[in-house]
C-alpha cells in the first residue's frame, strides 16, 4: 500500500523551487496583513469572467507514494481564447525588479494548479498568468505563458521526483517514530499522586480536540504528565507536531529533558528547541539583507543541503546542532532552525512564536495547519 503524503501546492513549490537570498527590506506585518485585501481588489476587479478561490488537488500514485496536494488557486479566468489561471502575488519590491523571471516558485506554483485544471476538466491546453501588485506605488505588471496539458504534467512529475528523497524520510521516519511510541512505557517506575490524572486529562483533551486548563502543586512533574500522553496521541495518528511553549529557560530546560527521560525508555522522536534571532545570529549586529549578510545571501540555494543533512542525521536538533550546520553551509541559522522544525515531531519554544505577529511561525499556522497540539 503506498504511503500517503500530503502537502500544499504553495509549500511543494516554494521548498523546491525558491532560490536566491532571504531579504528583510521587502516584507513585515503590514505588508502581509494588507496582502488579503490586495487580493480580494483584483479579484473583484477581474470582473465575471474571474472565479476566485478556487480550490484544486490532484491525488498522484508514483514509486510507492501517494501525493496528496492541494491548494487555492487565486483565480480561474474564462475567455473567448480559452482558460487561464491566475496566481496573485504582493511584494513591496521595488517595481523594476518585478521581470518574468522573478520568482522561479511563483510559476511552479501556478503550473501546478494549471496541471490540476487541466486533468479536472479534461481540456488540453491553458494559460498561466503571474500578477505582481507592488504595494508602495499600486503599480500592476502581469506575466502570460501558454501551456499544454502534457508540458504541464511533465512538469508536475519532475517535482514529485524531486520531492521524492524528502517522502522516503518522512516515510522511513514516521514508521520507525510510531513502532517506537506504541513499545514505550512511562519512563518512571510509577506516577506520583495527581500525575495519571493529568496525563489522562491530556489525552482526553487531544482526542477532543478540545482545550485543558488545569492548575498542579509544584513537584507533580506537569511536564512528563503533559508531553508523555502527547507523545502516545501521535503514535496512534491523532497528533501530527505538538509545540512545548514557554516564557523561561528552565521550562524549556524541563521539556528537553522530558524528552531525553522518553528516549531513555526506546523513544525516536525528532525535537528541536527553538533559539530567539537575536541570540543565535552570527553578526555582532543583525541586518538580515544579502548585501549585509553572508549567511543571508543565497540561503535558499544553499538551505535544501544543509536541511536533509540536519533532519537525516540529528534526532534532537539542539541549538548547537544548527549552528554547526549553519556554519558547514552558511545560512542563517535562525532561519535553518524555523525551516528544520517543519521536519520536527516536537518544537520547544518561546510563547512569542505562536502569539506575536512578527515572529510567529506562519509555516505552521496558516494553510492547512494540521492537527497540530500545544
């Protein structure tokens, strides 16, 4: 029976086909927060020819996977000369910069949605349009490229070959991972008094998808009570990550090290402990730009290596382990610690990275986020 991998058309594109550095001078809260309503302007401005949000998956058996990808596309246009589908992107970079060629993901994105369309409705050609709104001036610059459905396959199925490495990880480790929790006992000889109730009360919870508020005593060990019984719902597939999130050190220190009392016990589980920006940057001042920065220019063609050997070969990625791998092949390692943690079973972390809008991880919060537990 193939093994089943699900993933969204804008994650499949962007992991494999972005390239280039990261940049801080094109982005912020504002500008993603204002980038809804941008969307929703031009596609009302497109008039009824154009179907917005539109929703398209595609179900692949290849080499012993079954691709599961989904996703919206922005818009499907109708017109005497045949089908177009429109991927609607806001950038506060400066208009010359917005070429044809600007953003490799950005096509392979809406190529996909276009192969989807195209297998959907049975039709043998369609075009594909790119739509660059700059936020600062409102000036508009779009880009057409006509494909046939063939073309379009083709490409689908390079990407699913590429991703291929990536599902043969995910596969191999969520067998080993879910043999290893069902076989784990509770790492201490016996529960002190309060701790079974706690832990019951967690799996309840999680099951219910619900919400649990509970006060304990100092000393019960709330942290085993809590994550053990996580741990368990994930071997029975009823979590796919949990977060640990904390205002202190010590606390994250009494996750680690829950975690570490579990592998004692036979547990594989892939954690990482999540370090502010500020304190693991390599620069004496921080200026996240490629003119400023090494390990910013040219991270995303440089980050795939530098990922496959971190999540392949470190079982409890700890801040130590980023930054030797940062270092190997210079990257930020903020950034490699926040891509690693998408391949993670547990993230420890500040409670900053699931409230604040300016650091929280929209990786994991915003399309299908999953069950995912906190």
């Amino acid at each position: 029976m193939p093994y089943e991998i699900r993933i969204s058309v804008k994650k499949l594109a962007e992991f494999l086909l972005q390239s280039g550095s990261l940049d801080n001078r094109f982005g912020g809260v504002d500008r993603a927060s204002e980038g809804a309503r941008i969307h929703r302007r031009l596609q009302k401005e497109g008039g009824e020819s154009y179907q917005a949000e539109v929703f398209l998956s595609q179900q692949t058996e290849r080499n012993g996977f079954l691709y599961r990808v989904e996703g919206r596309a922005d818009g499907v246009i109708t017109s005497a000369g045949g089908m177009t589908i429109d991927e609607i992107k806001t950038t506060a970079a400066p208009f010359s910069m917005l070429t044809e060629d600007f953003n490799h993901a950005h096509w392979g994105q809406a190529m996909c949605y276009a192969h989807f369309y195209c297998k959907q409705q049975g039709i043998t050609q369609i075009s594909v349009q790119l739509t660059y709104f700059q936020v600062d001036t409102e000036e508009i610059r779009r880009f057409r490229r006509l494909y046939t459905a063939e073309e379009l396959e083709t490409f689908y199925l390079h990407l699913l070959d590429q991703y291929e490495k990536w599902a043969v990880i995910q596969r191999d480790w969520g067998r080993m991972r879910d043999a290893t929790i069902r076989a784990m006992p509770f790492p201490f000889a016996e529960y002190r008094s309060g701790q079974r109730k706690l832990a019951a009360a967690v799996y309840r919870t999680i099951v219910a998808k619900g919400r649990l508020f509970c006060q304990a005593p100092t000393g019960i060990g709330k942290t085993i009570s809590t994550l053990f019984p996580a741990v368990k719902a994930m071997g029975e597939g009823k979590a796919e990550r949990i977060f640990y999130l904390t205002a202190k050190t010590v606390t994250r220190k009494a996750a680690e090290d829950a975690f570490c009392q579990m592998r004692e016990k036979g547990l594989h589980l892939k954690t990482i402990t999540l370090t502010a920006k500020d304190s693991i940057c390599f620069l004496e001042e921080r200026n996240c730009n490629p003119d400023a920065c090494p390990y910013a220019a040219g991270y995303y063609d440089r980050i795939k290596q530098a990922l496959y050997e971190l999540v392949h070969d470190v079982e409890a990625v700890s801040r130590q382990a980023v930054e030797d791998c940062a270092k190997k092949y210079c990257v930020c390692p903020f950034e490699l610690s926040l891509d690693a943690a998408l391949w993670c079973d547990a993230i420890v972390g500040d409670y900053n990275y699931l409230f604040d809008p300016v650091v929280y991880l929209k990786r994991f919060f915003g399309e299908s986020p999953g069950n995912t537990f906190f």
